[in-house]
C-alpha cells in the first residue's frame, strides 16, 4: 500500500538531527535546540552538524576563518548577477547562482569527504552573500565587500543594509540560522539526499534543495505569513479576519506540522525572540497580532504554530525584505543539506522507490486515423 506524502515512512538511518513529533523536542547531534539555541553560535552548530561534535575552541576558530574567508563571489558571478532582470525573485536567484558556481569551484565533481566539506564550506559563506547581493543590484545599490571580523549572521545584514548591525539584530539572526539549521528529512533535505544518492555533484543537490524549500508548503511559508499579518495590520482585527479565513477552509500559514503533534519547539524560541525585538522597538503590533492569531488557530483547528510563524515578525522587525524571508532560511538549512549529503554519501545506496500503479492495462496500440 502507498502512503501519500511518504507520512511517517522511514526513509534513512541517520544520526544527525532527531525530531520528536509527541514531545515536541528537537536534537541536533544529541544536543537539544533549546540549549543550541541559548548558547551556541551558528558557526558552531554547523561544526557540530558536518563534523557530529561539538568544536574545541581551535577547531571553531580554524572553521571560522575557513568560511570568512570564502565569502566573496567570483567577479564572473557578480557580473552575471548584474543582467539578471531586476524582477527575478531571490529564490529563483538563489538557485540559478548555485547551479552556476559549481562552474567555478575545482572541487566541482570531486565526490571525497574532504573536498565535500569544502564546497560545504564556501556555498554555506557564499549564500548569504549571493542574497545580500541581489537586494543590492536590484535596488542600484554597490555591492559590499564582506566584513572578516563580522559573524556570518552580522555580516549578511552588514552586506544587506550597508551598516555594521546591532548586538541585538546579530544575535537574533544568528539565533534563527541555528534554529532553523537541520530538520531531519523535510522535504528540501530529502531532495538533496535523493539527487545525492545517484552520486551526483553537491551543487546539483543543493539546486535540488533549494528549488524544493521555495514551494509554499516548506520554506515559502514564512513569506505568506508576514503577508497576512501586514494584511490583518491590527491587533483588534486580527480574530475575525483568521475566523473567517477558517471558515471558508483556507490554510493559515506558518500552522500544522506533518511530524509535530504539539508545540514546534523552535516556534516557542521565536515567539520569545519576536517579544524581545518588539520590545526593543518600543512596537509591539506584529507580535501582538500574531499572538491572537496563534489564538484562534489553536482555539478553532487545534493546530500549533510552527518554524515559519514567529520567523515572519522575527525577520520583519530586524528590517529584512519580504521576498529575503525564504533565502534566509537557505543560508541555514544549507548546512543541514551539506551535513545529510556528507551521510549519504557515506554510506550510499541509490534511493528509488516504488509506485503503486493505478493506470490502465493492456491497451492495445490504436492507429492515429482510428482515435
Ligand atoms: C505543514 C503542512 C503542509 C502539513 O501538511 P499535512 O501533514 O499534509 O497535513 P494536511 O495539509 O493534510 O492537514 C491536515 C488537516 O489540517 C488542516 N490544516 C493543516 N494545516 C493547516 C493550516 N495551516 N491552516 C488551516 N488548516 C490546516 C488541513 O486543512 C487538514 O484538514 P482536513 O482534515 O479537515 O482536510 C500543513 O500543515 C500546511 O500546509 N501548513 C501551512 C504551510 C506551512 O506553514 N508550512 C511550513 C511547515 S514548517
């Protein structure tokens, strides 16, 4: 029998992200995100993913200076970026530049784990850039040179906006990035595991990945949901514009989990980050709204908010554009897909499953003159 949507199919061993849809938890490398979450360093947990450990303090600054250092484009890149039409949408950037980039990259169809680990390594320092790039070509502005002593977190909104960010600003990105980092076989990491099973190159899986994360069911989400609460604009009409929204069977962005049966946990780490954010702006409309809609929702469908809900207002209030809230989930999850390719690759085997057939049989062959 076929199950639609592959729900609940086991489709891999792996040992690096663990998530537990009954009790809401989730573990990255046996590490619980929540912890992640408050004390690590994006930086780190992208160690702590390709690499199953956590780094000594050598180790994370040998990495760090290894993704620093592999932040710029080539110049041929930029270039091509720059005849783009202005119009394009970042995701579709996004994924046209990866593909390119393998044209320049001397590890390009190299399948060995250290070479791997190096494109690992400048596709997860060059996606941020390439982001913060097309806002800039698209909007007439210069290009930044990246900054060596920033955090990839504080550099990409220093590439974005122009200006060193904030403590507050870093530290909020670099807390989503970690959040949303790995997420064991969601539907853009089990695109990159299948493409990478045919053992093809690590740039067509993550061309793979991201053409998946864009849809409106994944990644796309987080845009959807800061559309309606700019929508909605108002706590007061918050209730009944989502109670009607409910009633004529329409989704709500950024609810339900095809595994979390409860709280997402990394829903709870952003509501507390989207109060921190409105109380320091001295504003708090978007968190106020979105906490009557988490309301209704869970009041009306019984349905919990997940990674995409409280991100939307996260990235909002930290002044990124709409159509960046997808890319953004790139920069991170590019760690994930790197770390589930290394898995796969390390002990391979081609993924092809089956299909239960439903079509006609024993047709015979009809000459065009009779149809
Ligand atoms: C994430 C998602 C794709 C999971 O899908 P799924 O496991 O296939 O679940 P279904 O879409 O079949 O939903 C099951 C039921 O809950 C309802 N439901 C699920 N998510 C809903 C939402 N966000 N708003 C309103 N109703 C929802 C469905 O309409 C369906 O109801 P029904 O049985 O009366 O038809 C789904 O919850 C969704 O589309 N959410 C909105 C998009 C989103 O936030 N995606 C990011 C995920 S991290």
């Amino acid at each position: 029998m076929s199950k639609a949507g592959l729900e609940d199919v086991v489709a891999a061993k792996s040992a690096i992200c663990d998530v537990n849809g009954t009790e809401g938890r989730l573990i990255y490398r046996g590490y619980d995100i929540h912890d992640l979450a408050q004390h690590a360093t994006f930086e780190e947990v992208v160690y702590l993913l390709w690499y199953g450990r956590l780094p000594q303090k050598k180790e994370l600054d040998n990495f760090v200076t290894e993704l620093t250092a592999n932040r710029a484009l080539p110049l041929g890149i930029v270039e091509m970026m720059q005849n783009f039409p202005s119009g394009s949408q970042p995701m579709d950037v996004l994924r046209t530049v990866v593909s390119a980039l393998s044209l320049y990259d001397p590890d390009s169809d190299n399948n060995n784990r250290e070479a791997n680990i190096r494109k690992a390594i400048r596709l997860t320092s060059q996606i941020p850039t390439i982001i913060a790039y097309w806002d800039n070509i698209r909007n007439r502005k210069n290009t930044l040179i990246p900054k060596v002593d920033l955090s990839l977190a504080g550099n990409f909104l220093y590439m974005l906006k122009g200006e060193v960010p904030d403590e507050l600003s870093t530290k909020s990105l670099d807390v989503a990035l970690i959040l949303h980092a790995d997420h064991e076989l969601n539907a853009s990491t089990f695109a990159a595991r299948v493409a990478a099973a045919t053992l093809t190159d690590m740039y067509s899986a993550t061309v793979a990945a991201i053409g998946t994360l864009k849809g409106p069911l994944h990644g796309g989400a987080n845009q959807e949901v800061i559309k309606l609460l700019l929508k909605i604009g108002n706590v007061a009409k918050a209730h009944a514009y989502v109670h009607h929204m409910l009633e004529e069977h329409q989704k709500i962005m950024g609810f339900g989990h095809r595994v979390y049966k409860t709280e997402d946990p990394r829903a709870h780490d952003l509501r507390l980050m989207s109060e921190q954010l409105s109380r320091h702006s001295g504003d708090m409309k978007w968190y106020d709204i979105s906490l009557k809609i988490e309301d209704t929702v869970m009041k009306e469908k019984g349905l919990h908010a997940n990674v995409d809900f409280y991100s939307a207002s996260v990235y909002y209030m930290l002044g990124i554009p709409i159509d960046l809230f997808t890319p953004i989930f790139a920069i991170s999850r590019m760690s994930g897909w790197a770390a589930h390719i290394l898995e796969q690759l390390d002990n391979n085997r081609l993924i092809r499953p089956r299909a239960e057939y439903t079509g006609e049989k024993d047709l015979h062959y009809i000459a065009m003159a009779k149809r």
